[in-house]
C-alpha cells in the first residue's frame, strides 16, 4: 500500500483515506451505549425504569470520556505536530506519558465513584423505581474505567501515528464484540443491566488489549518506552494545554446533564428521563460523521501547521466543512420526517414516545449548523489554538445552554428542555463563524514556508 504523504498528496484524497475509516469507526463505536439502550428496552418493552436507570449514567460515561479525550486528543494533536516538525523523541514522550496520565486517572475515577456511589445517583437525578437499575449498572461500568481509557486515548495516538486503519479496527473490535455480548448476557445468560454492562467492559478490554499491542509489537513509528512514562511537567503541560478544550466540552455536557436529567423529573418524570435518554443517543450517533471528519483531518492538519504550510491547512477546514454541513443535513432531514418511528425502535411506552417524539425534532433543529460549529471548534485544537476551542465550548455548554435549561421550562414546562439546545447551537455558531473568520485572515497572511 502507497505510504501517505501528508505534505504533498491531494487533500480532498488525504481526507477521505483519513476521514471514511473514522466515520466508519465512530459510528460502530457509538453503538456501544445504543445497543445497550435498544436491549435494556426491551427488558421492560412497555415500562421505562431500566431505561432511565441506565440513562442516568449518562453523566458518568460522559466524565470518563471527558478524561480519555483530555489524553487522547491532547497527546494526538501534539505528536501530529510533532512529526511534522521531524522530532520523534518528543513524540514518544508525549505517548508514554498519555499512559501514565491513563492510569492516575482511570484509578481516581473508579475510586471516587464507587466510594460515593449512591450520593451520586442521587444528584444524577435517580428515582426510586430507576436507582436499583442505575447503581448495578454504574458500579460494573466505572470498575471498567482503565479499559475504557485505554481502548478511547490511546486509539487517537494511532491516528496521530498515521495508522487510521488501525484506529478503524479498534473501534470496530470492541463495537462488534459489544452488540454480539450484548444479547447474551442480557437475556441469554438473564443477567440484565448488569449484563450489558458486562459486555461493555469486556468489549473494552479487549479493545485495550489490542490498542496496547499496537505500540509495543514493533508496527508503529512511536513506541511506548518505559524511560517515557515517568511525569514530565513539560510533556503533560503539552497534552493538558490541547487537551483541555474537548475535556471541558464533555465534562460540560456531563454537568448540562445532571442538571437536565433533574429538570425532567420535575416536569415529565421517569418517561421524560427515559425519553432524553434515547434522544441524547441518536443524536450522539447522527453526528458521528461530523466527528469522524475532525479525526480525520486531526492529523493531515496538525501534519500540515507543524510543517508551515498554511495554504493546505485552510483548504483542509474548507473541505472538511462542506463535508460535515452535508452529512448533517441529510440526517436532519431523516429526523424530522421519522421522529417517532425512530424513538419506537428503543421502547413502546406511549408517553414516553409522545415526549421523545416532539423532542427528537425540537432538540435537533438546528443540527446542520453544527457540522460547521463543532468541526471548527476541533480545527482550533489542531492548530494549537486550544483557548479558542475551549472558549467556544463553554459557550455553548456552559454561557447558553444551561442557562436556558433553567429558565426556559420554567416558562414552557417540557419543551424548554427541548428548545434549549437549537437555541444554544444558533448562538455559538455565530460566535464560532466570527472566530474562524478572523482566525483564516491571519492563517491568510502568513506565507507558506515550505
């Protein structure tokens, strides 16, 4: 197979090469939590309170991949930059030490969470008939943290690496393992919530196990060196520095979810709760193209700005935003003509379809801006401008929509809740086209070196 130059082949080619497995990979990745939402439904085909037990981890789910993306796509974005300036040494450092930081924090979380466990169902929002289920799943999921870590980290390395290949593979290895497992353990073996939970984890080991045989079976240009994997302030500094925006944009997301799942209990009660569930969910997964675009260009960008050639660079964010806005546009189309065809897939619960129908079309209203917003908001990590990303993150996180969580059901019950995100989505993308704008002005006037 032709070796991909990052430098000099066509962009459009690199991007596709890059991008396709990426999609590909995130879209069977994000079937780990749907498939279990699909399966868990069905436990109870005309009842909620399993499916809303599992919804209320949502927010945990969303703190451990807020610390797997602070290391992955921190040390990623680095080690592309990196090989594009040639210095392979500091690359390697930054992988041994994304293993290091894996493991403090993995430890940290399992401990914090099961110590703390029914204290944190209860600000998640648990009800009496949901918190059995909530806390069976949640202990099994968070005694799975370090494979879950390792499996989601150190994968993004691999495509710094130029592997997307591999990246693919790992995604898929753990997704395919997961929806097999799934209905075994579930019903097979009657294990129920604790069962997709099971088959969770053991899908993320073994992804863990393969991603980890990657950097040490002599196939990868870095290698995980052990002289590496002591702390170096300097090295961990690198990966916080990029790695703090998309951290901050999940962790935000945890937090808006607390504070949803609380408000829907108010207004709708478990069936709400269960709705936002499935809604959250397929929402995730349509936007799967827009994220696998942003790791495929991830590494040509970072390849390209390391290597001073700025012409490319814009002409990578140009094509990777036509692609994103069209993707998500089809998708937006799909949604708002088969809301209630889709949410039926995951339960039969008449109110909850009712409220996970109208919410469905209301929540995504403004989904094909956001193939512009949120691609834009990674291209800014890429190019180590990691304090716009994290700007523009907490502005649609943080500034616009939870506050408008608070306010708006206040005023229209239920549909608040909806209402809150397009809204928060309008408002950021408008402050993000005003970044980028200015941001491809100077990109504009600084000469290609190279």
């Amino acid at each position: 197979m032709k070796k991909l130059d990052l430098e000099n082949d066509s962009i459009f080619y690199l991007i596709m090469r890059f991008s396709i497995p990426s999609i590909i990979g995130c879209f069977v990745t994000s079937l780990y939590n749907l498939v279990d939402r699909y399966y868990i439904g069905k436990l109870n085909y005309t009842n909620s309170d399993a499916l809303t037990g599992v919804g209320l981890i949502n927010p945990v789910a969303t703190i451990i991949l807020a610390f797997s993306v602070l290391v992955g796509i921190g040390a990623s974005s680095n080690i592309s930059i990196k090989l594009g300036e040639k210095d392979e040494r500091t690359a390697e450092k930054l992988l041994g030490n994304s293993f290091l930081l894996i493991v403090v924090f993995s430890t940290l979380i399992t401990s914090f969470g099961l110590f703390f466990s029914d204290p944190l169902l209860k600000a998640l929002g648990s009800t009496p008939s949901s918190h059995d289920y909530a806390k069976s799943y949640m202990t099994i999921i968070l005694i799975g943290t370090t494979f879950n870590m390792f499996s989601n980290a150190l994968n993004h390395t691999i495509r710094a690496a130029g592997n997307a290949f591999r990246s693919t593979i790992t995604m898929l290895l753990g997704a395919i393992l997961n929806i097999i497992l799934d209905p075994i353990f579930i019903f097979t073996l009657g294990l129920g919530v604790q069962g997709a939970a099971l088959a969770t984890i053991i899908s993320q080991f073994v992804s863990s196990i393969w991603v980890l045989s990657y950097f040490v079976s002599g196939k990868s240009p870095l290698k995980i060196r052990i002289k590496y994997m002591f702390p170096n302030i300097k090295v961990i500094m690198l990966i916080v520095s990029i790695g703090v925006a998309p951290f901050i944009m999940q962790a935000s997301t945890s937090v808006v979810n607390i504070i949803v799942n609380n408000v829907l209990k108010i207004y709708g009660g478990t069936q709400a709760i269960g709705a936002m569930t499935i809604i959250s969910s397929i929402s995730f997964l349509f936007l799967m193209p827009v994220l696998g675009i942003s790791q495929g260009i991830q590494p040509i960008t970072g390849f390209n700005y390391g290597a001073k050639k700025y012409d490319r660079v814009r002409k990578i964010l140009k094509y990777g935003i036509i692609l994103s806005s069209v993707a998500v546009t089809l998708i937006f189309i799909l949604i708002q003509l088969f809301p209630s065809q889709i949410i039926s897939i995951f339960n039969k619960d008449p109110k909850l379809v009712a409220y996970g129908t109208s919410g469905l079309r209301i929540y995504n209203l403004m989904m094909p801006l956001l193939g512009f917003q949120l691609l834009t908001t990674h291209f800014f990590q890429n190019i180590k401008k990691a304090e716009f990303s994290l700007l523009l993150t907490l502005l649609r996180q943080v500034i616009l929509l939870l506050p408008l969580c608070l306010i708006l059901p206040r005023y229209y019950g239920i549909n608040g809740v909806w209402i809150a995100t397009p809204i928060a989505d309008f408002g950021s993308s408008i402050i993000t086209f005003i970044f980028l704008v200015r941001e491809m002005r100077k990109l504009k006037n600084v000469p290609n070196v190279i």
